[in-house]
C-alpha cells in the first residue's frame, strides 16, 4: 500500500483547506476514501469540525500540526476531516453514534470507524 498524501489544498470547503498543510495524509470523506481504507484493511481516524469551534482550532494547532502526531496517524489509519457544515450527515451519524456508546459528544470529534 503506497502512503496517502495530504490531499485538502482542492477542498470545496474553507475549514478543510485550513488544514491542507498539515504533516496528516487528511482525505476528505468520500465513498473512494471508505473503499481504500476497506481495501487496505485500515482504520480510520475520522475527525469532524467546522471553522467557528474554538476547540477545533485548538486541536489542530496542539495536534495536527505535529509531525510526529501526524507521522503516527499516517502510518496506522487513514485519516479523514469532515466540515461539519459542509456534510451535516456525516456529522449526524458519528455524533449520534458517540452520544448514544458514551452519552455525551462535542466538536472537535474524533472517531475511530
């Protein structure tokens, strides 16, 4: 399996382009996504936000912006950043899925599908 390549610089979507520089291979949620993690018998590191939410922001600089975090996911998920604005359903099933195994949800959220 050949490494993915951080591929958000095109992104329809502001806040995903934000994070286009990041040291994470971020793949925007799509049916070609879901089948190459499949393919690959991957997990996926599935983090969901959206331009306004402080703690996204947060997040990301703490986080996302280490090449060691980013050199880690890389190599073990295939990494995925949802705008919640721009595809409420994806965020609908993974909140509603967090809410109903832990009882509680927020953003940024993070899931490992």
């Amino acid at each position: 399996m050949s490494r993915l390549t951080n591929a958000l610089a095109q992104s329809s979507s502001p806040y995903l382009r934000l994070h286009a520089k990041n040291p994470i291979p971020w793949q925007e949620y799509s049916k070609k996504t879901l089948e190459f993690a499949r393919t690959n018998d991957k997990v996926l590191f599935l983090s969901i936000g959206y331009a306004a939410c402080h703690w996204c922001h947060v997040m990301a600089h703490e986080s996302f912006e280490n090449e060691e975090i980013g050199q880690f996911l890389g190599d073990h998920f295939v990494c995925v950043k949802v705008d919640r604005e721009q595809r409420p359903d994806v965020d609908r099933l993974y909140m509603t899925f967090v809410q109903e195994t832990t009882g509680s949800g927020g953003w940024p959220l993070t899931v490992f599908a």
